[in-house]
C-alpha cells in the first residue's frame, strides 16, 4: 500500500523584510537565473535595497524565519483596478527554501501579504506562474482559482524598447 504524504505546518515568523536581508534575497534570485531560460534577471542586494527600501519604494517584501533559518520571502506591489475600483496587490515573486517546502510557509506568506492588503484597503491579490512551473501552479491552485477570462500580454527588454521608442 503506498504511503500517504502528510503535510506539516510549521511554526514560522512573518515579518516585513529589513536591509539586512537584501543580501539572503538577492542570492536566492541569482541562483534561480539558471533555471529558465527564458530569465535573465538583473536582481542584487543593491537593486533590492534601492527599489524596497526607497521614500517611495517599488515593492514590499515579507520574509519568513523559521528555527533561526532564512526559510523564504514574498514580493508584492500595489495596483489599481478601474473595473471594480479597488485597490489590491500583485505577487511578484514567492519563495520558499526547498527544505522547507509543503510546511505550510507559502500559504503562511501569502496570507500575510492579503491580511496587509485588506488592512490597507485592498480588496484582492493576482500573480502570474510559468506554464511549465508545475509545482507552483498546483500550489497556487490551492489558493484560489486559475483565471481563465484574463489574458495576460507583457513588453519587456526589446519588445519594451520597440513599444516605447514607437
């Protein structure tokens, strides 16, 4: 008979991110640029602390400590719905540590950042998942539906250049 997967919870400590973990972050997204080639970031603890830690910061930053251990992190930013007129936050990027993986963090970041949007007066959260990122769109199915009315169309480096210079 094949074993049943139990998930644990674990204790965790959310906390909004400081300075001090730039560094931790910034590696973690250095070592993830080889994992798809279609990524070619250029995230560094100098980028993290000017664009999270500036009078008017880009994005915000919860991170999760688990046994005195950097155990992962979430990136969101605030955006603006005019259909509904509500105001909300983008995930821009989770991250959990592979050790600690299936413990119940993410969920624990994730819940953090929509109890600081509602708090703030946000009415929802959106983020965005690979296709071929498997374990993270069942992950994320777990948490709310896939949308399937919405399209998502982006420009970035040259396809950004030709759109801005035209």
């Amino acid at each position: 008979m094949p074993r049943k997967m139990i998930k644990t919870q674990i204790e965790c400590l959310i906390r909004p991110a400081q300075r001090d973990d730039a560094e931790s972050i910034a590696d973690i997204k250095i070592s993830q640029k080889g994992s798809s080639n279609e990524l070619h970031s250029g995230f560094s603890k100098d980028i993290f602390v000017r664009d999270c830690f500036s009078e008017t910061p880009a994005f915000n930053t919860f991170v999760a400590e688990t046994e005195n251990f950097f155990a992962g992190y979430a990136i969101f930013y605030w955006g603006y719905d005019v259909y509904n007129s509500s105001r909300g936050v983008y995930l821009a990027d989770l991250y959990v540590s592979k050790s600690y993986r299936r413990r119940g963090i993410g969920k624990q970041l994730v819940k953090e950042v929509t109890q600081f949007t509602k708090k703030n007066g946000g009415r929802w959260i959106f983020w965005s998942v690979l296709k071929n990122n498997k374990v993270a769109r069942q992950f994320y199915k777990t948490l709310a539906p896939q949308l399937n009315n919405i399209v998502m169309h982006g420009a970035s480096g040259k396809s950004f250049d030709r759109l801005s210079d035209s």
